[in-house]
C-alpha cells in the first residue's frame, strides 16, 4: 500500500469465506432465479425433444445459462470475489484491495464529517461515505453479484469493532483507533 509517512495501519481483514452467505436481497432473488431456470429449463428440454429447428434450440440456450447461473453461479461467482479481497485501515485511510478480474486498490480518507453507517453481526458491514444511488439499476441494492456499489467493509466478524476505530479515527484518537 501507499502510505504516507505520519500514516500506519491500525485494522487489516477480509470478507467472510464461505460459499453461500445469503443476504435479505436473496428473499426476492432466489424465488425469481428459480422461476427464471425453471422455465429456461422447461423450455429447452422441450425445443430438444420434439425436433424443434435449429434457432429456437439456439435462441433457449442463453437463458439456460442465465438462469444457471442467477440460481447457483452468482453464488460462486461472490465467493471468488471475497477470497480476492482484503480491507485496511489506516489512521487517515481506509482500503480496499481486490484482485477478481483486474486489481484494483480502493482508498477513501476518513474525515470528520464523513457518514458512517454499521450492520453488526457475523456477516456485519461498515459502510464509509454517502450511499451510491446507481439509476441504471432498477434497485440499488439488489445486485446478482451480491455486491454492494457503496465504499464498505462487507461480510465483517467483527464490524462493531472496526466501526469504534473509524470513529476515534474521525474523533482525531489516533491512540485509541487500534
């Protein structure tokens, strides 16, 4: 990492590592991925078995991928991405580091006046800085990828903790941020 020379690293960990960690966004998310499947299922066993022509055989096969992979890919597809990354914590900074397609290094500085946001719990999350408000997406925080677009330290044991070291950070407690 680049840091500076008044700067240290009080906190450093990643994301949970398990496979299927289910979020409230799944409530909505597994029901249609399992309908979606299902009929792309459906109707590519039925174009194959009556001797259908060659393009609806074509035309079914992107959406049996698709829904392959919104039931069960995506799940997958999360797990690689949260192997791959790491979160830091500066005394001015906060970091996070992936390596899923391209790598990629994230800072943000920690300010005063910065929002904070916690989720505690096993699979908690500190969220630093404003929400991200994406129009392309018709709900911003569901996303297939499970991923959030927010600036946050996500799938965190122990987010009760990290979150009291930003905001002695913020408070200018440097000895108490660790």
């Amino acid at each position: 990492m680049f840091l500076d020379s008044d700067e240290a690293i009080v906190w450093e960990g990643a994301p949970r590592r398990s496979v299927f960690l289910l979020s409230s966004n799944d409530l909505i998310l597994i029901p249609f991925s399992l309908l979606w499947a299902g009929f792309a299922l459906f109707w590519n066993l039925g174009v194959w078995n009556i001797g259908a022509p060659f393009y609806f055989k074509l035309f079914g096969l992107p959406f049996l991928v698709a829904g392959a992979y919104i039931t069960v890919g995506r799940f997958f597809v999360s797990a690689a991405a949260r192997r791959r990354t790491r979160y830091a914590l500066s005394n001015k900074r906060a970091f996070i580091a992936t390596s899923l397609f391209s790598e990629t290094l994230q800072e943000m500085p920690i300010t005063k006046s910065m929002p904070l946001e916690l989720v505690p719990g096993t699979n908690g999350k500190v969220t630093l800085g404003p929400k991200t408000v994406n129009a392309r997406q018709w709900n911003a925080s569901l996303t297939w990828s499970g991923k959030s677009n927010d600036f946050a330290f996500e799938n965190i044991g122990d987010a009760q903790s990290v979150y009291q070291m930003i905001r002695n950070i913020q408070r200018g407690d440097d000895e108490n941020a660790s």
